[in-house]
C-alpha cells in the first residue's frame, strides 16, 4: 500500500501545482484533494472533497481515507472567490484547530506538513539582518495573515506536544512570486504605480512558486539519507533586492508617502479593491526582512532553483511592461543617486 495524501486549499493556484504533481510520485497511492469551493483547474486522478475544513466533517475524511500524510496548504492572506478578510482569518485560524484535532484523533496520520510565512518575525526598525529560525521577533505582528501565521504555528506546536509520534514539519515561505503567483505582495507589485514610504527601501526575498512545490514534496516524503524533514524551516530563494531595485525592473514608477499618510493610501486602496495594505504590509515595506536559509539547505537538503532575484525576474516577464521603460527608469534613479550625493558633499 502506497500513501495517502490529504491536501487542504486544493482550489487555489498552488494547492491544485501540488495534487497534480505528488500525484506523479510513485510511493503515493492516493491524493485527497480538500477545499471548501470546487476548483477551477484539473486536479488530474485525485479524488477532490468538497468540504470546509472550519467543520468537523474533516476528521470524517481522515478516517474514511486512511489518510497518514497531511499538507495543509490553506493558510493564505488572500480571499478566494467573494470571501473577505474575516472568512479568511476564520480558515486559517479557526480551519487549522479543527485539522489539527481531526489528526490528533487520527491513528494513521504520520506526518503533517504545514505551510507558513516568514511574516511571523515582523518587521520593526531594531530587527537583526538575517533572522534564523530561532530568532525571536522585536515585534509580534499585530494583525492580518502575519497574525495568523502566528497563531497558527502556535497551534501546531501545540498538536506536536501532544503527538510526538507524528512528524511535522513547517515550512516558512519567503514572499511567493512567480508567473500565477497569489500574494498581497505580488498584487501590490502589479499595480501600474507603486506607493512606498518616503526615505525607506527595505530588503525583500522571494520564492518562486516551482520552488514551493518541489520543497512541499521533500517535506511530505520520507527524510532522504543524512537530512531531516521534521521542524521549522525558512525558505527562501539566495540573495535579496531592494524595493527601488523591484519598480526598476517592473518599469513602474513609485510615489513616496511620509510614513504617517501610508495607512491612509492604504485604506484608499482597499476601499477601491486594488489590494490588502495591511498594516503588516505597510512595515515591510518600511523596514523589510531578510532570513536565513541555512537550514533548508544544510538540515531539509532543499536547494532552490531559483535565486530571488531570478523568481523576480519570472514574476516580472509575466506582469509585462509597465509605465516606464526599465532601463530609463534605471537611468533617471541613477542620476538623481548622483545628484543627491554631490549635494551631500
């Protein structure tokens, strides 16, 4: 008997990237398929269940399954279809208690694999410059996905305790980015002018999305020979840009607001349906966040394919061109760099 894998979010871009391709793995016998709405891609041989995780109705399918392998892939900070901040916050926080309980319940569960976000650091203005996985944040996040990311984390350590049986794994997740990426940060960096906060240019780190489903496998699959997929990891592609560096190479202009005036643009925004300027947003966009992926590479055995530069530059060719020609984008920034600096002397 092969395994059985259950896969929460399968309705979403990545959840179905996932299904389609552990499918193909030849110790996977079967792949349970799990998302609230139908979705809107093929899932290829799994079999999908209609069914919303924040019901009991999820330890059913882990008992009628046999089910001993969980990815839950249904933490998110977008909506999918109509539903809003509120249904999303329910799904992450309130859909992971009631996962976590099924598979507390469950005797065949083995092993869990959780995804997360490295937005559970924070950003404030004293943080170190690389955050590791022990490194604990100057400041909890105080409110969307960051928040939840939290929370759920906290949840599943939680379920480890109590069964130190089942392998877990968590994997925290750079900003995702790619051709069909779906993130406030990719949505943010879509729009044709790009709000920034006036005398900041913080340090980002991607992930490209193949990145996330070929490290998703390592984690749900058997440790290979000298590495260990139990834990917490970052993930993350090599290297990082700058804000200025990323509306250079998408061609878009960007309008610095002074700090206190950002959460006003970010409520116009919001209210226009353009994109989620969370507060949590609005301080990586300040301060930024850069950690460390020596243990993904070293303990998980993952090296990605993609640097963040490169699953940039993918994100960029599929978004098309902006207002302004990169290379005079470049050019204009460079000569005000230079002008400002003869100024200084």
């Amino acid at each position: 008997m092969g395994k059985v894998v259950l896969v929460t979010g399968a309705a979403r871009q990545l959840g179905g990237r996932f299904v389609r391709r552990v499918q193909r793995d030849s110790d996977v016998d079967r792949v349970i398929a799990v998302d609230a709405v139908p979705p809107a891609h093929q899932l290829d041989g799994a079999e999908f269940v209609r069914a919303d995780i924040r019901q009991p109705v999820i330890a059913r399918i882990l008992a009628e399954h046999g089910v001993d392998t969980v990815v839950h892939l249904d933490v998110t900070g977008t909506p999918l279809g109509s539903g809003g901040r509120t249904a999303v916050k329910e799904t992450n926080v309130i859909g992971t208690m009631q996962l976590l309980g099924a598979c507390q319940k469950s005797p065949t569960v083995k092993r869990l694999v959780v995804k997360s976000s490295t937005s559970v650091y924070g950003s404030a203005p004293r943080d170190p410059a690389v955050f590791t996985e022990t490194t604990p944040p100057k400041s909890l996040p105080s409110g969307g996905f960051a928040k939840d990311a939290v929370e759920v984390e906290g949840y599943v350590r939680g379920f480890a305790r109590r069964r130190p049986d089942v392998a877990v794994c968590v994997l925290r997740f750079a900003n995702i980015l790619g051709p069909a990426a779906d993130s406030p940060l990719a949505e943010y960096l879509s729009l044709p002018v790009l709000p920034t906060v006036f005398g900041y240019d913080p340090r980002l780190q991607f992930v490209h999305e193949d990145d996330v489903v070929d490290v998703l496998l390592i984690a749900s699959d058997e440790p290979r020979r000298g590495t260990l997929n139990s834990g917490t990891f970052n993930v993350a592609g090599e290297g990082v840009l700058l804000l200025s560096q990323c509306s250079r190479r998408l061609g878009r202009p960007t309008v610095p607001v002074p700090l206190p005036a950002v959460t006003w643009v970010g409520t116009a925004l919001r209210t226009v349906g353009m994109t989620d300027f969370a507060p949590e947003q609005i301080r990586l966009l300040t301060h930024g966040r850069v950690v460390s992926t020596a243990q993904m590479r070293e303990t998980l055995g993952f090296v990605a394919r993609y640097t963040t530069a490169e699953a940039f530059a993918d994100f960029a060719r599929a978004q098309g061109a902006g207002l302004l020609p990169p290379e005079a984008v470049a050019r204009t920034v460079d000569r005000l760099s230079t002008l400002v600096s003869k100024e200084r002397i």
